[in-house]
C-alpha cells in the first residue's frame, strides 16, 4: 500500500520534482542570479508552449464537437481521424500575404495584433495547475488577472481604430462596450468566494474549498453562473460574439488582417478561452483537489469538461442583438452579481467559517437569490417579447425605372 501511495505521490510531483531536479543541476555550475534567471525564462518558455501546444488539441477537439452537434463530421481528411488539420491551418495562415491596407495606421495596425497576445499568457502564470504546480503565487493573484486581462480590450481596439474601416470601428467600439459591462459581474461574482477565503491568492482559494470539504460551486452555484456568463462575454464566445458578428460587420475589428496577424488573434482567443475555464476551475471547482488522480490530471480534467459546456453553448444558442446584449449585463447580471456579494457577507458574518452550518446557509442563501429573480423577472420576461415590424421602404430609383 504504501509502495502505491509513493508511486502515486512520485507522478502528482513529477513536474515539480524535474523542476527542482533542473535547478539544482544549475546551480552545481552557476552564481545564484543565472539560476533564478534561467527559471525564470524556463518558466515563461513553457506556459509559451504549453499555451501553442494546447491550441492545436483546444481546435480539434472543438471542431470536432460542433461538428456533431450539426450533425456532420468536422475535420477528417488530413492526418488520422483529422487530428493533423489544425497543423495544416496553421501553416496556411503562417504562409499567407500579409497585407496591411494603405489608409491604415500601420504602426498601430501591426502593434495591435501583438497587444492580445501577451496579457493571454501572462495570465497562465498565477494559475496553479496541480499542487505546487504555479509559476508565481501572488497574494493579489485574482486581482492581477482582472488587470492584465482587461489590457487585451486594448489591442482589439487598436484594431478597430487603425484598419480605417467603418466595420473595423464598429467592431472596435463594440469591443470596449461589452467588455467593460461584462467585467463588473464578472469580478463582483468573485468578490463573494474571496469573502470567504480572505485572500485573494489563486492557491489559497484552491486551499481554502480543501477546509470547508466542498469546491465553492455548491456553496456558490449563482456565482458560477454569473462569472461563466460574463467570461463567455469578455473572451467574445458566442452568443456573445458581437465584437465579430460576420452577419453584421463582416468580422468587425480584425477584418483587414490576413495571414500572421489574423493567427494572432486567433491565438490569443483560444487561449483566453481556456484561461476562463482554468480560473472557473480554479474558483469553483476546487483547482487540482480529487481522488486518486495525480493534481495536475484533476484540473485539466475539469478545465476541459468546462470548455466542453463552452463549446456546447456556441453550438446551440444563437447570437443576441446589441441592445439585448448590454440589457442582460446591466439589468440581469450586475444586479444579481450584487445581491449575491451583500448576501454572502451576511451570510459569512454570522455562521461558523468552514462548517456544516454554513455551507447549508450559503446554499440556501444563493437558492432565495435565484427563486427571487425569478419570481420578479419572469412577468417582465413574458412582457418583453417584441414584435418584427416590417417598414416599406420608397422604391429606389433603380426600382422606379426598372
């Protein structure tokens, strides 16, 4: 038994223990400084890959899903099972003309393909994958993601704004307006699981869902929803995909992008994709903790059973129209966001921390929010189905002559 149990132990801390292994070998050769710089870029070189590697898995198995969600195949021509079409996409997008149009800002336009890209990845770097598997554990670890997440609105909108076209801008200015909406839910929403902790450290979260015996998903499943809805938001997924609603704007801000560029933004919106479900697993569903599996197994099992809910949504729901859009931020979430925090508070103020007793008062807290809404939303939700009503338009000229 407890040969198994040090075999179990040995593949939980395999990345840990090669990790230590390395930098021991260093500094059998090197000064102290050299050591902690190469881990340093060790460390970065390897979310990088990590980040590229994931995208060509994330791709596949996402085409494949919706693929039989609309009941057809997905890709299936190039490599067995179609697993090497992601390889051969990339290297279309890589080899394609990279054109950047005249009229453009071209310092801008080509910065602004650049700017996505690097809040994406540094957002890896807080998250622990497995137990004592994180590159760095800030103690202000969820406020450095909403910081540095927020710096890709900028890039999208540098886009926007630089191509000099008017469906670039519009993509561009719808860009900010959701993203701005939809971060306050999802940070309030937050806020009610870090009441609870009392910190704000990604690890101590995961630590923290160990103490009370239960991931906070059952001690807060509105919140949950809350912040898996406004992250679908902020990452531009569909339903929310108004920033690039090809039926619309023709692809909105990066619409003049081709070749490297436009695989930039690609990128960077896979990767944000899975950095949702990383932090949702991380927050929600207890991070690495589980059975008998190795750590860092759990929370990629869990990550991807939530990009799998991802998938799923833009396979089934349609895309909202603008104004519907910020309505449901403004008037649905934010509201429910803050009366999920007041109440959590409350609720964490006069129960016994990490007990029976509060886990079933914080339960029931989040089921009264929830029956509330609902009792005074559905009238009005009834009440605002609006009517299509077609207006003739005068015939045009060319209607007249014709």
């Amino acid at each position: 038994m407890q040969s198994i149990q040090g075999i179990l132990e040995f593949i939980d801390q395999i990345f840990v223990n090669l990790s230590f292994w390395f930098s021991s070998l260093l500094a059998n050769y090197l000064p102290e400084w050299a050591v902690t710089f190469i881990m340093m870029f060790a460390t970065v070189l390897v979310l990088i890959v990590f980040g590229l590697a994931s995208i060509i898995w994330i791709n596949i198995f996402e085409r494949k899903i919706l693929g039989r969600i609309q009941d057809r195949y997905g890709p299936n021509r190039f490599g067995p099972w179609g697993l090497l079409q992601c390889v051969a996409d990339m290297v279309k997008l890589l080899t394609k003309e990279d054109i950047t149009p005249s009229r453009a800002d071209r310092l801008i336009f080509n910065l602004a393909a650049v700017v996505p890209i690097v809040p994406t990845f540094m957002i890896l770097a807080v998250l622990p994958f497995g137990r004592g598997m994180v590159a760095t554990d800030l103690s202000i670890g969820f406020l450095y993601i909403v910081a540095v997440g927020s710096l890709g609105t900028i890039g999208i909108f540098m886009a926007g704004w630089s191509s000099n076209n008017k469906y670039s801008i519009l993509g561009g200015m719808r860009t900010v307006a959701q993203m701005v909406s939809y971060e306050i839910p999802m940070v309030l929403s937050v806020v009610g699981v870090i009441l609870l902790v009392g910190s704000l450290s990604m690890v101590s979260i995961v630590e923290a869902q160990g103490q009370w015996r239960l991931p906070f998903i059952v001690l807060q499943p509105l919140a949950f929803v809350l912040y898996f809805t406004a992250a679908i938001a902020e990452v531009n997924r569909s339903p929310f995909d108004l920033p690039e609603g090809e039926s619309e704007i023709v692809a909105g801000y990066h619409i003049e992008y081709s070749g490297i560029k436009f695989a930039m933004f690609l990128l960077a919106e896979y990767v944000n994709a899975f950095s949702i479900c990383a932090i949702a697993t991380t927050v929600f569903l207890g991070g690495w903790q589980g059975p008998i599996l190795p750590s860092w197994a759990w929370f990629f099992l869990k990550a991807y059973a939530l990009y799998f809910l991802l998938i799923w949504l833009r396979g089934t729901l349609p895309r909202l129209r603008v104004d519907q859009l910020m309505n449901f931020a403004w008037k649905t979430l934010v509201p429910l966001a803050l009366a999920n925090l007041m109440v959590t508070a409350l609720v964490a103020k006069l129960v016994p921390q990490h007990s029976l007793v509060g886990a079933i008062a914080l339960l029931a807290a989040n089921l009264v929010i929830i029956v509330c809404i609902v009792i005074v939303k559905y009238p009005r939700w009834k009440q605002d189905k609006r009517e299509v009503v077609l207006v003739s338009r005068p015939p045009t000229p060319q209607m007249e002559s014709s």
